[in-house]
C-alpha cells in the first residue's frame, strides 16, 4: 500500500461540493453499504455519505439502457480515513451474463472494489457501464443495476417477506414468496429476523432474495465461509443467480481440478494489489 499516494480530484466547483445522502436510505443501501475489513478482523467503516456526483457539469448522465457490461482499468481508491488501496492490474471485464470469480488476498481491497462499484467511494482509473464512467452517473441509478449479495448485509428487525420486500414495495405476496424460495431462504414469511438471530449464509440469502426481487443484472456475491457446506451453499446461490452477470469474491486459491468454485464461474482473476 502506498501511504503517498493520492487519488487524482476534480477541482472544480461540482465536484468539490458533496452529494447528499437522503433523508431515507434506499432498501439497495441497506443491503449493500460495504464494510471495510482489516486482514485481522472485520471492521465497520461506514461511508457517511455516498461518493460524489459527476464529474462534469451539475446533472448526472442517464443510465444507459441495458443489457450491461461492466469494466474496470487501472483502480484505485481510498477509504474516508485517507487509507489507499490499489488493486494492481486486476482489471476486470464482464459482459452481460459472465461470471468472474475474484481471488483477494487482502478484504480490504475486495471491500473497496464493492465500495466502488456500488458508488460509496470515488475513485482513481475508469469504471463502466456500458461506456459511461461511474462517477458520471447517479448512485442510485448505479444500485439498480448492480447489487451486493454480502455475508454482513444488514439486517433490521422485521419479518422476513418484509426484510426482503424492502427491495421493492409494490412487490405482491406471490413475488416476495417466489424471490425467497429461489434464494433458498427457508423461513417463514412471518418468522422475525434481526442481526443477532441470522448467520453471515442467512443474510447473503435474505440479499439475495432482494436482489432477485429487484431484478438487479449485476450481482457481486461473497463466497460463503459458514461451514462444511459452504461449496453446497455457493452452487445454490450463484443457481439462483443464474442468466445474472456475477463478480464472486473468494479468499481461497482456486487450483484448477481440485476447487469446486471452478465448475461455477467463466474466468479467475487475481486481485494483488493492496
């Protein structure tokens, strides 16, 4: 990590003034605000506000029309304390319905990226979608095109249909029940949940399940760490998330013949930078 290092800023007035977070957050940051991880233990470092708008002009670009791609070149980023992370020449390129699984070596970096990707940090290098720069388009539009399915996905006290129909309000009882059973999530639609009674398995389900209830296209997953069974867990999930662009964060080698995560994804990309 190079402490000397300063991501490139914009001068101008736009950008020096930041976004506002609003008043009520939106049910894709309250599944998907990152945390940032130490190499020793996991540490919340919430954003106290969502990266900066445009850096050209007052207004953000409209989304683009889908279907996605997704690129990433020459990354890097900071955390609000001033910590950079770089990520090396990991770039990434992930077409419509690809699936990449990302070996990190460090959280930390792989908690950046998602940070980025999901608009809670700004950012050094280019990010697309579909040829448009991140920071050019608005946080929220990016977030309805891009989820988190994370093993610390924040859970409020509430039933589970509720939990999950946070994602989308208007969604009927048929379609809350149907994006629960695909996700595999298992309690009852009334059943209460809340952070201490959910395991890091249960919380990816309860994201997922709102993933697939917004219809978000892109999906970055962390692979489950639960147990025994975590490989049985992934094939489900990432099943569930089939015909669904994937970034997979994994922490473990994949060695070609012996890792089950292989059968799964279309490329391994190594994440080395710091």
């Amino acid at each position: 990590m190079d402490p000397s290092a300063d991501p490139k800023s914009d001068t101008s007035p736009r950008a020096q003034k930041p976004a506002q977070k609003p008043a009520r957050e939106s049910a894709q940051e309250l599944t998907q605000e990152p945390a940032r991880e130490s190499a020793q233990e996991p540490v919340w470092e919430s954003a106290q506000e969502p990266a900066r708008g445009p850096a050209h002009g007052d207004e953000p670009l409209p989304l683009p029309p889908g279907p996605y791609e997704l690129r990433v070149a020459g990354l890097r980023t900071r955390w609000p304390d001033g910590e950079v992370v770089t990520f090396g020449d990991a770039d990434l390129l992930l077409p419509a319905g690809r699936r990449v699984a990302l070996v990190a070596r460090s959280r930390v970096g792989s908690s950046a990226l998602a940070a980025v990707l999901l608009r809670f940090l700004d950012y050094e290098g280019s990010v697309t979608l579909n040829d448009v720069e991140l920071r050019d388009l608005s946080g929220d539009d990016v977030r309805r095109v891009i989820g988190r399915c994370a093993r610390d996905t924040r859970i409020l006290p509430a039933t589970a249909d509720a939990s999950v129909r946070a994602a989308r309000p208007d969604a009927t009882d048929g379609e809350v029940a149907d994006a629960m059973r695909r996700a595999g999530l298992g309690d009852p639609p009334g059943a209460l949940l809340g952070e201490d009674t959910v395991s890091g398995t249960e919380r990816q389900r309860v994201a997922l399940a709102r993933a697939l209830l917004a219809d978000l296209p892109i999906l970055i997953m962390d692979e489950p760490e639960d147990d025994e069974s975590s490989d049985a867990v992934l094939a489900e999930l990432l099943d569930a998330a089939k015909d669904r662009t994937l970034l997979l964060v994994t922490h473990r080698a994949a060695v070609p013949g012996a890792e089950p995560i292989l059968r799964h994804v279309d490329e391994v990309v190594s994440l080395s930078g710091s």
